[in-house]
C-alpha cells in the first residue's frame, strides 16, 4: 500500500513583533520599577525629611517645600505616588512644561477617562457657530457625545458605523511636553543613578527649552501608542527600565500608559551612552498588553507628537 505525502499543517506564528520587543527587554533591561498609580493603590511618599530638592539641591530655609509634588503628573491620573524631592521653586518651574504636557494629552485623556487634578477633561468640537455647541465628555463610566444635526464639529456616518470628531489643537511646545515626562522619571531614579544625569539635571533646571541642551536637535526620542479601545489601560501605570550591558541602546528608558495612550522616553545620559553618538536609535517599543499593529497605531519621533 502507498500513501500520498500530505503537507505539514502549518503551525501557529508566535514569533510576533511583541514577542520580540518583550525578549529584548528580558535579555537587556532590568526592571528598576514598575507601579499602577490609580487611586485603589497604596499611597506612596518618595523621599524622607530633612528636605533636600532633588532637582537643584536647595534646603530650607532658602527653599521652602510647602505643596506636595506628584512624582508623576497628576494630569495623567497618578493619585497615589508623591515626592518630597521637589522644592516649590522647581515646582513652580516645571508647571510651564506641565501644561506642555497637558496640551498635548488632552484629546486622549478626554477619550480615555482619565482623571485628573481637575476630574476628566472635557473636548470641546469645532462649532458652526448656530445652536447648541457640539461636546464631548466622559461621565457615568462612559463617552457622551452632544451636538445638532448637520454640525460640522461632529459628524455622524450610520453606514460605516463611524463618529468623527474635529476640534482644535492649542499651541503647546513639544520639547516641553518631552522635558515634563523627564522630569517624572528623573524623580523616580534610585539614588545611586543620579550620578549618571547631571546633564539632565541641568537641562530640567532651564526654564527656557533652548538655553541648555543634552543632545542635538533630533535625539530626543519618544515612542508613542494609541489604542483604540474602551479604556485598555484601566490605571496609569509607570515603568522604568536600565540598561544591563552595553549594547546598542539607550541606558534608561520611561514608559507611562493612561487611559489610550502609553509613552515611552529615553532619557538623555551622555555618562551611559557615549558609544551611540551619531548613530540612530532602533531600540523597539516597549511592549504593553495591546502592542499588536491591528490595534494600536504606534510611532516614533524626535521630540513628542504634535
């Protein structure tokens, strides 16, 4: 009896980008952190009295510590991770690239439900300029839309089963939005790394973008995500990660994810990462639980998306 050859069964493909993100990370990066900062969490205070300001070194009396900084923007939901680091001068001066950052952020955090110092932000549609002003917001645990028929702020297709939604971006300075999410991860850095950041030290402590720079313009890289999905990311979370051996990669990276959106920076170390001058950054994104490309819409630009 003779049988027919039969043609093998083609197996399930697992070696998937993520997957290849995810083993890069495992075999090069230590996880110096990871935390969810949704307001179920534990509340957590960095730092310890007597005041000593992280960011310019200042101590009483010349530097007073009377509001409580939030180690990560409170804008991006963190209700639970604060900071004795910060004196209320560099307070004062981070809010300038704080509300960078708030710009920036506001369509997703408007979309994605998060709660912010002022509760969820509302986004307000172009208007026609007759009748009731088109709005959206997020309440009772879902997304309203409001708006009059013919609205060119709103528009409906019952067809396509789509909404779209056209407003108007403010003004904001990418590099500032950048400079904000530096300065969360330089204020979650273990102690003994600080020695490796001066230069970041000093460019956070310039109130203008352009006074002090760490890199040349077109090295200051954030990888970005927007998924399209009901609140994927149910709580901010933060991450950040170190290098483990010299290869061919930024040695400290900052991932942040809320509501839509996650981010990931790597922070400017000249001290860890001279041997990458002039060569081009290809370390791959970090890989969330919706990394796939049919889902989220992922990019990679010097400075922050505008």
């Amino acid at each position: 009896m003779t049988t027919e050859p039969t043609t093998p069964t083609k197996g399930i493909v697992v070696e998937t980008e993520a997957l290849k993100a995810l083993q890069f990370y495992a075999d090069n990066y230590t996880n110096l952190m990871f935390a969810g900062l949704g307001s179920g969490n534990k509340r957590v205070v960095l730092g310890s009295k007597p005041y000593e300001c992280r960011f310019c070194g200042g101590r009483p009396p010349k530097r007073t510590f009377r509001k409580r900084a939030h180690a990560v923007s409170e804008l991006l939901g963190n209700k639970v991770m604060l900071s004795l680091y910060e004196c209320d001068d560099c307070n004062e001066r981070f809010s300038a690239f704080e509300n960078d950052l708030g710009t920036m952020t506001l369509p997703f955090r408007s979309i994605g439900g998060v709660i912010g110092k002022n509760g969820i932000p509302k986004l307000m549609p172009v208007t026609s300029g007759s009748g009731n002003k088109p709005k959206m917001e997020f309440k009772d645990g879902t997304l309203h839309f409001s708006h009059d028929a013919g609205d060119i702020g709103l528009v409906e297709d019952e067809k396509n089963k789509t909404l779209t939604l056209t407003y108007i971006q403010r003004a904001y300075r990418p590099l500032g939005a950048y400079k904000a999410l530096c300065k969360s991860a330089f204020t979650l850095l273990p102690k003994d790394e600080l020695i490796h950041f001066k230069e970041l030290q000093q460019w956070l402590l310039q109130p203008d973008l352009t006074t002090h720079q760490v890199y040349k313009s077109g090295s200051h890289i954030c990888y970005w995500t927007f998924v399209p999905a009901f609140q994927p990311f149910k709580q901010p979370i933060v991450c950040l990660l170190k290098r483990n051996q010299q290869i061919d990669a930024p040695y400290m990276s900052f991932f942040v994810a809320t509501g839509n959106v996650s981010y990931q920076t790597f922070l400017p170390c000249p001290a860890k990462d001279s041997h990458l001058r002039g060569k081009a950054i290809t370390t791959k994104a970090f890989p969330h639980f919706f990394p796939t490309s049919t889902l989220a819409d992922s990019r990679a630009d010097s400075g922050i998306p505008s």
